[in-house]
C-alpha cells in the first residue's frame, strides 16, 4: 500500500474499485467513510446502497460515466439516486429538474429537518425519507400536480393516496376518511403514532407502509375495509389468532404484538366506555392528559320555530328536513329515505341562525349542545380532535339531540387555505364522526353556522355529512316590520306604523332592529329622567335611535354571499337551498 494511499484512507476517504460495475451493500452501514470517490465505469448503483453511512460527506464523481453529481447528490438522468447520508446540512432543496427521487434516496440522513420538492417531481414514495429521524418537514411546490401537502403530509396529487409522514410532526392519532391506498413506508416512521381511524374508502395497503417501528396501539377499521393490514390479529383476549384484520372492528395492541377486538365499529372510533374496560393499568389515558373534557348540554324552552319572524321559507325547509324525520321515523324508513343530519345555515350576521338552531332543539325536545370555536380549539398536539371526539360520544349517549356549531368556518375551514397546519387533522377528526350520522337518524343533528360558507373543506359538504345548506338572508320589509310589532307590543308606547319602521331600515338584520329599538328605550328612559316627555316611547324616539344606529352588515359580505348564492363562489356538485323572499339588496 503506498503513502497516498494510506493517507487518503486514514482521512476516510474510499475510492470504489476500478474493477466494480456495480455498487451493492457492501458500502453500508460503514461509519468511517467520509469521502466516496466513484469512477465513471459504475453502471448500476442499487437503492439504498450507501445507508447507515452516518458520516459519508460528500460523492466524488468521475465525468463521462452513467451517473453524475448535481448539488452533492448521485444522479441518473433527472432521477435523484442518492444523497449523502453524513451532509450536515439542515435543510435542502431537491433540484428544479428533477423528475424522480428514488427509493432510499436520503439514506436514513439524520441531520436533514427539511426537504423541498420541485414543481417537476411525478414520481416518489416514503420510501425515500424512510430512517431521516430527525426529519420535520416535506414541502411540495406549489405548481406540483402529482403530491399535495396537508400540513406535515404528504398525499398524492388527488389525495386518495397518503405517501409520508414526517417523524418529527410527531403525530399521535390519525384520521385517514377519504384516502384508498396506504403508500410504501408511508407511516414507518410515525413512532409516535397511538391512535389509527381508517376511512370508509380505503382498498389497498402497501406490505410496509408501517414499517418495523410504527405500531398504533389502537386501531378502528369501518366494515367496508377488506384489504389486510400487515399486523397480527386475533379475536377478543385469549382468542386464537387470525390470518387478518377482521372489518368492522375495534382493535388494541397488546403487549405480545397482537391485535384484539375490543369491540364493534358503527361509525363511533373506539366508544371510551370500551376502550376503558379493556385498557391495562400501565398505559396511558385514552382522552386527554388535562383530564376528561365535559359537553354539557341544555334543555331549550325559550324559543319555538314560530316566534321567529320572516325567513318562512326556511322555516318550511327545517319542519320537512329536520323535524318532520324526527318525528315521523317509521315513515321515512318505510321508503327507505336517508334524512339531513348536517344542515349549514349560512347568511350575513344576525339573522337568527343561532335561534333557528334552538328553536329546532326546543321543538323535538333534544339536549342542545352549543359550540364556540374557542370550546374545541387547543395549543396542545392532538387535543382539539380529542375534545370534538367526546363531543360527539357525549351526544351519542343522549336520547335525541342536537349539536350546534357556531361560527363554523373556524373549526371547518378548507384545508388548503388555512395557515393552521393541525387544521387537517381536525377536519379528518369531524369527517370520521359524521360518517356513522346515518344510523342515528331522527336522534341525533348537527346544525352549522357560518358567514363564510366558501371557506368551508368540500370534503364537508357532500352529502351525508353537510350536503344539506340553508341560506339565513336578511329580513325582509314584512319580516322587519313583524319585528317591530312584536318588540314593541312588549313595551308602553304611542301608536307607532311600524311599516314605515320596515321602510327606513331596509339592509338591517334582527340584531340591528333590537339594537335600534334598545336605543329608543334608552332615549325615552333619560327623556322621563329630565322631566321632558311622557312616559311612552314615541316615534321620534325610534328617529332618534335611526340616526345613532345603522346597518352592521358590509357591503363585502352582501356581495360574497350574493355569488355564493348564484354559484359562482360554491364548488361543483353543491346543492343550495335559497329563500326566494331573502333578496340581498342591490346584488341580485
């Protein structure tokens, strides 16, 4: 050996054989190579062949050969075959040209926390990420057809097909509600992952999507999944092993690798009262580590479907919808009819969504759950899906009830326009709790309030989830004047034409008018304080209270809401019920 030799080893530098055409794995797994020196006779270099190589640096590539070296990496034509496994860098951006990254690709690089894909990469799975433990993030271009990115992950172009998940998103349940297939390596390295709820529409499950690593400890499977999943599988505790997962079946890890029915699927992931009877005294809570979160609903006795003034073709379409179903079961069974049970009631602020919502709970006599954003939202990793799971289990166990979900653009905004990258995972949590809706029918309703309704996912708004839609509009001249009439009858007051009310105050909503006619008491009672006046309200105090108060809703909403209504801010395939007599004025 001579002394250039023995000094370039010593310095962890590795020239392959000139007699090699072929680089296998004899490479891998080696920690004292810094520095591989290739020759242009190599012909074909396996995948994955150099990982493990914990502190190979950097390739050095002999010209005129197969292969060639772009930004440090092994290239064949534009597919990416290899990236230096010891490159300390933090963050690299795969070339613009690049077409294909390969299996193994980043070989198990633990430095790399994010990678940028090009806009012109068609072809690639989570195999290629698979052992960068330290990895965040994958983010796909913009102008990318063939993957899309929800959050930390990665789907194919239609997101039917889930490729990868990053270890370091640290993901502790998943809701897959939509996607068919389950990619190589896609989840091999979620070592976090706890909590698996597989979608309806799921056929195919690649042999190592879960790799050696990932084994959720729980898992829900709908009866209409056959495909196997690559774990082992037995029936309730002591019973003999099966050859695969058997649909329609919940199912916990125990501690000799096997997975155990603990119970039915119908539409519920893993019932707490199941899970809890079945779970050993050494494992962790199911629900939140803050401690179980509590729903708690009311009895509404204060609102009914006709107090509410105007909007009588809504009201119409809740009593046929909503109501009606409820009351009468037998007779929508009888024709086999699969009722609403989520209903979006969209329109500008104050028109009464939210009393539509009570009135429908007080009318059948259900247990009224209202919700805020602020009630499900949480700073901590997985807990916002937990709250709206015990949401929903909670209303489940009520004999008839409803969910009310107020200003619901918040909690159901599309996934592809929210900053939030855990917003997916709370639209996948709501998406799985509305498919077992339809078994519930006539007990249990969830009704949603937006002023946004093309904010919404459309994945929520297909039907049997909220394909059902109900524009709320502003009063009308009559409904306005009714408004008056009403409010007024309530309080000592001259004769008032209340029409003429209706009249000057076309463009307000219902909170509007009783904001005006609080300021008309509120001129009055100082009015009788001074001495000045009688002691009923008059119409100049209503005048009065017109020039202090004026419409709340802009002229922005009115227009949005204009174009949602014509179509022409609403996805293809949704359906809109729209109240004839609900004109926006000056849009239509």
């Amino acid at each position: 050996m001579s002394n250039e030799t023995a000094a370039a080893m010593k310095m962890g530098t590795v020239a392959v054989p000139r007699n090699a055409k072929e680089i296998g794995t004899e490479y891998g797994g080696r920690t004292d190579i810094v520095e591989l020196v290739l020759h242009s006779g190599i012909r074909n270099i396996q995948e994955g062949a150099f990982r493990g190589c914990t502190s190979l640096e950097r390739f050095v590539l002999e010209e005129g050969g197969k292969y060639s070296l772009l930004q440090g990496c092994i290239y064949d034509g534009k597919t990416l075959i290899a990236y230096p496994p010891g490159l300390k860098d933090k963050e690299f951006e795969v070339p613009e040209e690049t077409e294909k990254i390969s299996d193994y690709a980043f070989n198990s690089n633990p430095y790399l926390k994010k990678i940028v894909i090009g806009d012109k990469v068609c072809s690639m799975t989570g195999r290629a990420f698979l052992g960068c433990k330290n990895l965040f993030s994958v983010r796909i271009g913009e102008y990318n057809d063939a993957f899309t990115t929800d959050g930390p992950i990665v789907f194919n172009g239609d997101s039917t097909e889930l490729v990868y998940i990053p270890p370091m998103s640290k993901p502790k349940m998943l809701t897959l509600p939509e996607q068919e297939r389950l990619g190589p390596a896609c989840l091999a390295d979620c070592r976090t992952l706890r909590i698996l709820n597989l979608g309806d529409s799921l056929e195919d499950v690649a042999e190592d999507a879960f790799g050696e690593s990932c084994r959720p400890k729980k898992l829900s499977i709908p009866d209409t999944v056959e495909c196997r999943l690559p774990f082992k599988f037995a029936g309730k505790k002591g019973g003999n092993l099966a050859e695969k997962n058997i649909p329609g079946h919940l199912y916990r890890l125990y501690k000799d690798g096997v997975y155990r029915q603990i119970g039915e699927f119908d539409g519920i992931d893993f019932p707490m009262s199941e899970f809890e009877c079945e779970r050993s005294e050494d494992e962790e809570p199911f629900f939140s580590p803050f401690g179980r979160i509590k729903f708690a609903p009311v009895k509404v006795t204060d609102a009914s479907i006709d107090d509410i003034a105007g909007l009588e073709d809504v009201k119409t379409l809740i009593r046929n919808h909503l109501i009606l179903p409820s009351r009468k079961p037998e007779l929508f069974r009888t024709f086999d009819l699969n009722t609403s049970t989520g209903v979006i009631l969209y329109g500008p602020p104050g028109n009464g969504k939210t009393m539509l919502a009570r009135a429908v709970a007080a009318e059948l006599d259900a247990d009224f759950f209202s919700i805020k954003p602020t009630d499900i939202h949480n700073c901590f990793v997985g807990e916002s899906e937990l709250r709206l799971k015990c949401l929903f289990e909670t209303a489940r166990k009520s004999e008839r009830a409803v969910i009310f979900f107020d200003d619901f653009d918040s909690i159901g905004r599309a996934r592809g326009n929210s900053r939030e990258p855990w917003q997916g995972d709370l639209i996948a949590e709501l998406l799985i709790q509305m498919q077992g809706l339809e078994t519930h029918s006539g007990t249990l309703l969830v009704l949603a309030a937006t002023n946004r309704p093309w904010e919404l996912d459309s994945a929520l708004l297909r039907p049997g989830r909220f394909g059902f839609q109900i524009h709320v509009g502003l009063p009308d001249a009559e409904a306005r004047e009714t408004i008056f009439r009403k409010r007024l009858a309530k309080i000592p007051c001259e004769s008032i034409d209340c029409a003429y009310l209706a009249d000057r105050t076309e463009g307000y909503n219902g909170a509007d008018i009783e904001q005006v006619i609080d300021c008309a008491k509120m001129h009055r009672i100082l009015e009788i304080g001074s001495g000045d006046g009688g002691e009923k309200m008059t119409l100049e105090d209503l005048e009065f209270a017109l020039t202090q108060i004026s419409s709340s809703v802009s002229k922005r909403d009115l227009r949005d809401i204009a174009n949602y209504c014509r179509g022409e801010m609403m996805a293809d395939g949704d359906e809109t019920y729209t109240s004839k007599d609900q004109d926006v004025p000056g849009y239509n």
